[in-house]
C-alpha cells in the first residue's frame, strides 16, 4: 500500500515530491535509429518495424473504408462513445476565440485572427489499453479548428487489424486518413512522411516511452508535439469529509495505467489515511490489472499536514496531471490552485469522468509541467496571426516615436521606413 509521510519538513518536500525516474538514455539511440530508418527508406521501414515491433506483416498500412464500415462494436458503447463525443465537443465549442481590432492610437488598428494549424498528426495508443477515447479528445477540437489534414496512426494487431472502437471513434469525428503503424515508427512517418502517410506539422497524443522519446526528437527537427508527457498522475487532496473508499478507488483508477505512473494522497486526516489504505487492501485484489496497480503503487505516498494552507501549498508544489480536491467548500480551497493539469471537484467527481466524457480534454502536462503548461484544448490546434493597418494619420502619429526608437537601436533603415513614408506628399 502506500506509504505514509507525517507532517514532512517543507525542505524535505522536493524529494518527497519527486516522481518516479527511469533511465531512458538507452532509448534514445534505439529510437533515434527507428526515425533516420523511416525517414530513409519510408514505406519499408515502416513494414519492417510493424512486424518486428507488433508483429504484423502489412503490405499496406492505410485502413480501408471497408474497414472501417465492417468494425462491429457493441450498441451499449456506440452510445457511450456518442454521448461522450456530444460533451466534449459543446466544451470545446466554447473556446472558440472571437476577433476584436484594437485601435491603440488613432489611425493605428491591431488584431489577432486564429488559424488552424494545416496538417496534424494524432497518435493513439493500442495494444491491451486501445485509448479510442483519446481520438475523441483530439479529433473533435481538430475539427473545430478547421485543420485540413488529420491523420491517425495506431498499433495493429497481431492480425493486422485496429480495434473496432478506434475505428467507430475515428469514422464519428471524422477522421478517416487512418493508419495501422504504432511505436516510433509512427511518429517518424507522421514527422517526415511515407509514400502513403502524410507529412504533419504537429504531433498530439499519448504513447509508451519509445513514443514518447520519438516526439521529444522529431521536434529537434522542427515538428511541433502537443506537449512533454510523462507517466500518468493523480494527487487527491483531502480532509475528513471526504469517502475513503472513493479516494482509494480514484488512486487505483490511475495506478492502473502503468507501473511508472504515480498516485499521491495529501491529507489534513489521518484517519482518512488509515481508512484510505484499508480500503485499498480490499479493492485492489478485484481489478484485472491488480498486478499493474500494485506496482504503481510502490512508487506512491501518503502525506498527512496539519493545515488546508499547508496542503494547498504542497499540492500547488507538486503540479498534479489531475487533482481531486475532496474537501469542505472544495471550489473555495480550488480559487488556490495554480498549478494543476485539470481539477475536480467534490466527493462526486471522479477523475474517470474526465478521462471520458464530462467534456474536459484529458491530454494533460505531467511530471510538474503543468505548473507551466496548460492541456490539449482548442488552442492547440489553432496559431494566432496579429495584423495591423495604419493610416496617414496613423503613422504621422506615431511615426516619429518609431524614428527616435530605430536610431537609439542603430537601426537607420528600421527609421527610413517610417521616414520615406512621412516624407510621401500622397
């Protein structure tokens, strides 16, 4: 189970907070070999690692239309995939950013339009986790940005085949230049292109550690990725209003992911602690993946403070992924918060929810970077270009402080530019 911190010292507190640490160095050449290969040799590279790596043998990886109209999946989640895709795209709806023209001195307007980025590359994971909930969470702000190109890749199979849930999601929000290619090779054919997978300018999703070192290296060749990504997390925060068994299942709903992710309890309550551990002896044995969580769970702790001031302050250091705030007057102790991936509220909100279906994006900074990285939104998917126009008048009022400006820096043309034009009789 977890082990227990008793009021820790706040100069004991960046050890104490530290996540779990893998040596990767060993990947990089491996991955780094993966990349050059598929930027080379293209389609046959790719062929090649997708029947080392996921042993399958494709001549073609594109997923066909016949595919994608034959994938049988139960009624029972075509409608849950439905309902969850309805949420997240009213949530998503609303941030779509309105244009304002500001006229910052008369005859002098400025604006910012959003565009969408052109062409961007979704990669979701397969295997014994397909996450087909992450298309939604990718796709659907792609498709309110307006992006013209979405490709998808996903590990096959050993027969070859993606997983029918992946290609309802995909088919429902409109993806449909699919590919059956995972790992790093994925993201190579998504950063460089193939003969069949098209060239991207952004890279989104969540992958093992070979997908993840792939990202961090194709954006040293100038490919954008949605964000650095780590194992998943999940801080709880609470006090003794808040249900043991509910805060145990909502550690194991996270620890469940891997056995690199982390789960962290702080507490203002140590019978809630106790309680919190006891509870975890009994619902662990009952999870399919009981071997993964309790792994996980080696790497995870329980931090009793005295004070709802001190736990703010220790979550706020520790920047969860995602943040349950349990608590009495939980939206109060929440306006505190200013270093968190996503935030739920109350005994009633559990981090599932957002992992699926309230309407939040669940593609969250982990590893502390949240404390200066927000989530996957609409955002992401759009750039902002800034505009200006001046007129006569405009410039005459504002042209000599450009001039005086230019000259200090030594920048004579910069001061030309403004002058020729001052100058002009028309």
């Amino acid at each position: 189970m977890m082990k227990i911190f008793v009021s820790p010292d706040r100069k004991d507190w960046p050890v104490l907070l530290k996540r779990p640490v893998f040596d990767h160095t060993d990947l990089i050449g491996k991955v780094g070999n993966v990349l050059q290969q598929v930027k080379q040799k293209g389609d046959a590279a790719v062929q090649q690692f997708t029947a080392e790596f996921d042993g399958a043998r494709l001549k073609n990886s594109k997923v066909t239309p016949e595919e994608i109209a034959t994938a049988v999946l139960p009624r029972e989640l075509k409608d849950a995939i439905r309902l969850a895709a309805a949420n997240i795209r009213r949530f998503h709806e609303k941030q779509v950013p309105k244009v304002e023209k500001a006229e910052t001195i008369p005859g002098v307007k400025c604006w910012r339009k959003a565009v969408p980025i052109q062409k961007v590359g979704l990669y979701i994971p397969g295997g014994t986790a397909p996450l087909f909930s992450t298309i939604l969470m990718l796709g659907i702000p792609a498709a309110i940005a307006g992006c013209e190109e979405v490709v998808l890749c996903s590990p096959p199979d050993k027969t070859g085949k993606l997983h029918p849930a992946i290609l309802f999601a995909a088919d429902l929000v409109g993806i449909h230049s699919m590919y059956k290619i995972g790992g790093a090779q994925a993201i190579g054919a998504m950063a460089y292109g193939t003969e069949t997978v098209p060239a991207v300018y952004k890279i989104f999703g969540p992958g093992n550690q070979y997908v993840t070192c792939a990202k961090q290296m194709v954006q040293q060749d100038g490919i954008a990725i949605d964000m650095p990504a780590g194992p998943s997390e999940v801080c709880v925060l609470a006090d003794d209003t808040a249900r043991p068994e509910f805060v145990a299942a909502d550690l194991l709903s996270q620890a469940e992911h891997g056995v690199d992710s982390q789960v962290l309890l702080v507490s203002t309550s140590k019978e809630l602690i106790n309680a919190v551990n006891e509870a975890l002896r009994v619902q662990l044995p009952r999870l399919p993946r009981k071997e993964i969580a309790a792994k996980a769970l080696e790497n995870s702790k329980a931090i009793y403070v005295k004070t709802k001031k001190e736990a703010i302050e220790l979550v706020n250091e520790y920047a969860a992924e995602h943040l349950i705030i349990a608590c009495a007057n939980d939206e109060l102790v929440a306006g505190s918060i200013v270093n968190a991936g996503s935030v739920f509220l109350g005994n009633f909100s559990p981090e599932s929810v957002g992992d699926y279906a309230s309407g939040t994006n669940h593609t969250l900074p982990t590893n502390g970077y949240a404390r200066a990285y927000s989530g996957v939104s609409l955002d992401s998917f759009l750039k902002k270009i800034t505009y200006q126009r001046l007129t006569k008048i405009g410039l005459q009022h504002i042209g000599r402080s450009v001039e005086i400006m230019a000259e200090a820096e030594g920048l004579h043309a910069h001061k030309e530019a403004v002058s020729i034009r001052l100058k002009n009789e028309f």
